[in-house]
C-alpha cells in the first residue's frame, strides 16, 4: 500500500504553473530589455559569453527541485507489512440534555454549547478509549455508539442542537438505560456521565440506577445552570433575541439547577457529582479520574506498517540542485568552438 503522510503539503503543486509563468514572464522581459537596449544583431558583440539554452537549463532544475522538495516534504510511505494490534481502553457514554432549559445563559454562551465545547474537547484527548453520546430531552436517542473514530464523533457531536429531541422533558432514567444498552459485553471499565440540569427529570430513575450498578457501571453527574433559575431566551432565524419563554398565563418561565436528583443519582451510581460553571471542566476532571483505572482489552484491529520513503526524492533534489549550482550562464567554450567549426550559433 501506498500512501503520503503529509498530503496536505500536496497543494502546494499548485505553485508550479503559476512558477513556470513567472520564469516565462520574467525571461521574456529581459528579452524586451536587452532588445530595447541594442539591436538583436549586436547582442553577440555585447554578451558574448551568454547563454539562453543555460539559463532554460538552470530554470528547468530548478522546477523539478521544488516539485521534489514538495513530494518529499508529503512523506510517501510504503505499506510493509500488516499488523494486529490490541485495543484496550475505557469506555465511556455521555448523556447530554438537550431540551429547552438548556439554552439558558447563566452558562456561557449557553449551557448545551458549553457542554458541546467540554464534550469536543475532551474527544480531542482521547488515545485509544471509546465514547459514545446519548442525547435526550422528553426521550432518550443514541446520537453516536462507542466509537474511537473521534473525528466522526466530532461531526456527530457537532450536529446536536435543540431541535434533535422534538419532544421536550427531562428523560434520565431513559438516557441511562440507553447508555447501559449501548455498551457491549467487553470487560472494560464502563462510565456514564451525565450533563444536565436535572430540571423536569421523567422516568424510573431509582430502576436505571440500580441496573448500571449491578453491570458494574460508575454514574457521574455534571449539573450546568443556577439554582436561584434564569429565564429562558428565545431566538429568530436570524439569531437575535425575541423575548423569554412564558407559561400558559404570560408569566416568564425561569429554569432551575436540581442539584438534588444529581447528587442522588451520582451517589447511589458509585461517582461523584460535579456543578459546572463558566471557568472549569469537570468532564475533563472526570475522565482524568477514570483514564487511572486499569485498561481492559475490548478488541483487535489490523494496521498496516508503514516505512518512510521520502529520501528517494530527497537525495535527487539535492543532487540537482548541486548540479543547478556549478552549471554557470555563460555560454561553454568547447560549445562555441563546435559551433564555429559547424557555422552555428548557440
């Protein structure tokens, strides 16, 4: 198998075309120059000892050089050989609120983005670990199962808005069980970490619990919001603000953190409970704690081995370029001489 390394380093081909216009250009200017300085007739009296064939020469190394700079700074490489590697890690689920309440902004800009922004950076840290994402407002979906593609789980993660669960609510215990149902039978060290408000929670919390604990899954909770409430924003097409929910008599609606079921879930789900706000990442303190426990095999996968290349292009652009260095634009006197015996001009 073959493959660049560095294949974004590929564009600056690009650069050619516009380099041998430029040498054009640049050629066909002097040519201008010196025909405007002295009649074409007397260029032979003047320069004597230059040389257009040299100079197209030289222009020419230069070229194949700085394509074969480009194609080795891409690194091509060789598949040598196929290797099964071991994949050992943790697993973790997040289940993210995304219901209405959490476009408050008493976390900023807003609580989901604020979450979204954790999520997507602690898939930046991951080497190896599996996560997956349940998303849940009135019912519970899975958004992305354990995966270690962490670029897909950012295109996933990124998708997430309010209007990915259209019914509203607070289903925990749902988020819960799916997260349960989504992990496979590997013996691996298995997290669900909630991130919520707590607010309007819906289901048989005490059951989805219990059925974690008994798998020997560990249960955090991330509470996002304050508890004194806020009122709740909304937005038009355009993003600008157009009032604050109200309820059924035109009273603003004010969201809450319930801190309590957070803390209750935490506790009796063998984690810890953590407020968030607009400074630390307790998701990242999370998976910090977890990332000590032991690593546990969850599977294998093959790779292929590959060996750098690069030098093979390397060496002759070095090469060239030496000889591009001694090649003088003088015109070579062993040329002139059998031009003269020929009656040809160089």
């Amino acid at each position: 198998m073959f493959r660049f390394e560095n294949p974004e380093y590929l564009n600056l081909l690009w650069l050619i075309p516009f380099i041998i216009l430029l040498f054009i250009w640049l050629n066909n200017r002097k040519q201008k120059m010196l025909k405007d300085f002295a009649d074409e007739n007397l260029h032979r009296f003047i320069i004597p000892d230059h040389s257009n064939a040299k100079i197209k020469i030289k222009s020419v190394l230069l070229l194949i050089v700085l394509t074969l700079l480009i194609l080795a700074a891409a690194n091509p490489q060789v598949g040598t050989k196929l290797q099964e590697v071991r994949q050992t890690g943790i697993d973790v689920f997040i289940c993210l609120d995304v219901s209405l309440s959490m476009s408050a902004e008493d976390i900023k800009p807003n609580r989901l983005e604020k979450a979204k922004f954790q999520i997507s950076n602690l898939i930046q840290k991951l080497r190896g670990d599996r996560i997956g994402l349940v998303i849940f407002a009135g019912q519970a979906y899975i958004q992305f199962p354990l995966t270690t593609d962490y670029s897909a789980a950012n295109l996933f993660l990124n998708a997430v808005d309010f209007n990915s669960v259209p019914q509203q609510g607070t289903a925990i215990a749902s988020a819960i069980n799916m997260a349960v149902e989504g992990f496979d039978t590997a013996s691996t060290q298995k997290a669900v970490i909630i991130i919520t408000d707590g607010e309007d929670h819906e289901g048989d919390i005490e059951s989805a619990i219990e059925n974690a604990v008994e798998k020997g899954i560990k249960i955090y909770t991330i509470g996002l919001g304050s508890p004194d409430g806020v009122p709740i924003p909304l937005y038009d097409e355009r993003g600008n603000l157009r009032g604050f929910k109200t309820d059924n008599s035109g009273k603003t609606v004010l969201t809450k953190l319930n801190e309590q079921i957070l803390k209750e879930i935490a506790g009796k789900g063998n984690g810890v409970y953590y407020r968030g706000n607009n400074y630390e990442d307790y998701l990242d303190k999370i998976y910090t704690d977890l990332a000590q426990l032991e690593k546990a095999e969850y599977g294998t996968k093959k790779v292929t081995d590959y060996e750098s290349r690069y030098y093979y292009l390397l060496i002759p652009a070095l090469i060239l370029l030496l000889i591009e260095f001694f090649i003088s634009e003088r015109k070579s006197p062993f040329i002139s001489r059998l031009n003269r015996k020929l009656g040809l001009e160089e």
